[in-house]
C-alpha cells in the first residue's frame, strides 16, 4: 500500500492491518538491545 492509498483511504488500510499478526519480538529485541547498551554505558561512566 503506498502513502497515498493510505492518506486517501485510511479504513481500508487499518483493515488490512487487523487481519495480519501482531509481531512483537522485533520491537522486544530493540528495547533489549538499548537496555543493554544503556547499562554498559553507565557502567563505564561509573568506572571514571
């Protein structure tokens, strides 16, 4: 779907997204991995 389908026709768009999946392990994974840097940057910072 391009922009402009979703601009002009906003419902059809919302409901070709109801009937996909819901995946949450890309979102998961990213929210892990800035955790993880966040902790070995304060960790480094704490060392100083």
């Amino acid at each position: 779907m391009t922009l402009t389908q979703v601009l002009t026709d906003p419902n059809g768009f919302f409901e070709e997204k109801m009937k996909s999946e819901v995946e949450l392990k890309t979102p998961l994974l990213i929210v892990l991995f800035i955790g993880v840097l966040g902790a070995i940057s304060a960790a480094i910072m704490n060392k100083r």
